[in-house]
C-alpha cells in the first residue's frame, strides 16, 4: 500500500468475493491488486455501449458481501467519471465511485474463470497494476 492509495468498501455477491480471493492467491494474494488489474481490463469496456446489457444482469443480482480494496489514487480518480456515466445509462442510483468499483469488478467477475486467470497472469507478467499506475505516474 502506497501513501496515495484510497480505500473503498464496495458490495459483491458471496460467490463473486470467493472468485476474487481464489484469483488473489494465484497471483500473490492481494485482492487489491487483482481488483486493480480487472479494472484496467474491464474499464474500457464500459465505454462501449454493448456492456451495458450484461452490467444491467450483474447488477440485477444482490450483492450482500462487503470487500474493502486499496485502490492507487489516479485509478480512484478515474470512477467518479465511470459512475457518472454508469448512473445515465444504466442505474440511476448508482454512487459515483463506490457504485462504478462494484459494477465494473462486478462485472468482470462473471466472466470466464478461466480467462480471468489467463488475463491476470499476462498483467503480472508485465508487473503489478499499482506498480505499472506508478510508473505511469512517474513517468508523466
């Protein structure tokens, strides 16, 4: 966890939070990092108006669970803007932020379980999500 981190608490399904943890310990057992990596996967995505029919599946479903992540600060600056235009199209009482984490990780978590193994281990290949956010930082 870096000083710029921010924390958010948001809410998944049981089975989705089990998902989360058993992809977390195939690749080194940070679910903040592994939510992070399913974010810049799923993220552009969102984009595209063709996800919005499967976001509106997910989030039909309950989600009890809470999870608390730790998000690098310029991916926390990025779901504010993913939540305004999730709450127009799709859910009009989603949160800004905390509704676009659960959503978008959410969302990437239904999918195959086997191409979210394959897509986290081509990201950790390449370094961590924070470490490659900070070097996009620094770089910059």
């Amino acid at each position: 966890m870096d000083c710029d981190d921010v924390m958010m608490t948001v809410r998944i399904a049981a089975a989705e939070r089990s998902l989360l943890r058993d992809l977390a310990r195939g690749h080194g057992g940070d679910v903040s990092e592994v939510a992070v990596d399913g974010l810049l996967e799923i993220v552009p995505a969102l984009h595209d108006t063709a996800a919005l029919l499967p976001l509106r599946r997910v989030l039909a479903r309950p989600a009890p669970c809470a999870v608390t992540l730790w998000l690098p600060a310029p991916v926390a600056d990025l779901l504010p803007l993913l939540g305004d235009r999730l709450a127009h199209a799709v859910a009009p009482g989603l949160a800004p932020a905390s509704g676009a984490l659960a959503a978008a990780l959410r969302l990437w978590l239904a999918g195959d379980r086997a191409a979210l193994a394959a897509g986290l281990a081509r990201l950790h290949g390449a370094g961590g999500a924070a470490e490659r956010v900070r070097t996009v930082r620094v770089a910059a």
